[in-house]
C-alpha cells in the first residue's frame, strides 16, 4: 500500500501489481492516500514480481513495517481473495489505520485453462475455485465498499472499479470459467451503476481494447491508470461498461456476441 494523506482514500484490490504501482505513485503525486491491497495468491505469480519470498512476506506484514509506511509511504496487507474473510479484515486494517476508502478497484482474477475444444473437461474443482474470486469476492468487496460510501460525504469520490476483459460479450471457450465469472461481474457493475446513482456512488466495469475493438491480451497499465484516475475524479456516473483504447481513452463500442478463437 502506498499512503499519503489526504480527503481521499484510493484502494485497489489488485493481482496486477505493475499498474497498481503506477496508479498509487499517480496518487501520491496528486496527495492521496492510495492504498493497495495484492492478491498473492493468484495462480499467475508472474504478475507479482515484488512478492516473492516469505521472508518479504513477512516483513512487509510485520507490526513495525505497517507503521513504518506513515512515514515510507508503502505498506502491504497479504490477503487471499479466495477468503471472504480475508476481504473483511483488509478493509477493517484499511479503515482502522487510514479510514474509510473513497475510491475501490478491484483488479483481482483468476482462471484455469480449459481444453480448447472440451470446455466442459474443466476440473469442477478448479470452476469452483477460479468462479467466486471473479464474481462472489468481487461482490463482498463491493458491498464492504458500498457500506463504506454510505457513511463518506458528499465530497470524496466513491468509486468502484471492476478490472474485466472482453469475456463478457466474447466467448473463447479455453477461458470458460473466467468468462463465466466476468459476465456475472459485468452484470453485477450494471445493476449497480443504476441503483446507486442518484447516491453519487459510481461502479464500472473497465476493459482495454485494441483500435478495431478487439481484445487486447497484453494491456497497458498506464493506459489503465489514466482512465481509473480520471474515473475516479468525475462527479457523476458515466457509461458503466469502460471500454478504453490506448491514446484514446474511452471509446464506445458497439459490441456483438461473438465466437473468438
């Protein structure tokens, strides 16, 4: 977690630890508090270079670290997001130490390879492994989130932010279970957008996509950032579904179900 004081308390849920930096350190040079919260658990450890051993582990969770990043400005809270219980006491160490979080993304996946032509050959172990981090954990975080929203003013932003992919509208049938869990997340941030609007609380779903509207596997976390800050500071709700083009910022596609290889 990267922490600076501020009227705003930036979270983010992240498994992507590369673009969460680079939005915390853009938070800290606007003078927030950006907090980041990893999932070390992922079954892609390649996106979490800095957490690498126990000994890191441990240090970055010791009592005298956590207090050191008042002043360092850095701090770290180990959470499996496969444990609802695990979600609750990230936000209670949050809001005990730095108060309530105006601004929630959660950039959390997970996903088992299934046989390109049998998706149903997918181990129902790994469904029920991979489904609840996509959709049951995104949807506990983002009622601990929208408890939160309702005790904040006015003033702070009160934003939720659901990293997606294109699986929502596309299908390729090797990411079944991610697929699954992010429609049901899309779902889940469309409800949201319109029951919690004249609140002022803002849910979106955001998905980076190539010039011509298709997928993008390798996206940029800069690009990530600059639209989830920009996200952050608007008054008001904007189109739920955030699909984003590098150099363009959002752009509005008029997306088809359709099969992808």
């Amino acid at each position: 977690m990267r922490v600076h004081k501020s009227s705003q308390l930036y979270l983010s849920l992240a498994g992507s630890y590369a673009g969460a930096v680079k939005l915390d350190c853009k938070a800290l040079q606007q003078g927030y508090w950006a907090v980041t919260l990893d999932d070390i658990v992922m079954r892609t450890p390649h996106h979490d270079p800095l957490l690498r051993t126990d000994a890191r582990l441990k240090r970055l969770n010791s009592a005298r670290f956590l207090e050191s990043f008042k002043v360092e400005g850095l701090a770290n809270i180990k959470s499996d997001f496969a444990n609802s219980d695990d979600v609750v006491n990230a936000f209670k160490r949050v809001n005990d130490v730095f108060g309530i979080p105006s601004v929630v993304v959660y950039n959390v996946s997970a996903s088992t390879l299934a046989p390109p032509q049998d998706p149903f050959g997918l181990p129902l172990d790994a469904f029920n492994r991979d489904v609840p981090i996509n959709v049951t954990i995104a949807f506990f975080a983002a009622q601990q989130d929208a408890f939160g929203f309702a005790q904040l003013s006015a003033s702070p932003s009160r934003t939720f932010i659901y990293t997606g992919n294109i699986l929502n509208v596309t299908i390729i049938p090797s990411f079944l279970a991610r697929g699954v869990g992010k429609s049901a997340g899309a779902h889940m941030i469309w409800a949201a957008s319109a029951a919690y609007k004249d609140r002022g609380f803002k849910f979106y779903y955001g998905n980076e996509r190539k010039v011509d509207g298709t997928a993008k596997y390798r996206v940029d976390g800069g690009t990530y950032t600059k639209l989830y800050w920009e996200l952050a500071e608007e008054k008001t709700q904007g189109p739920w579904m955030q699909t984003f083009v590098k150099g363009a910022g959002y752009t509005k596609l008029d997306d088809q179900y359709a099969f992808s290889s």
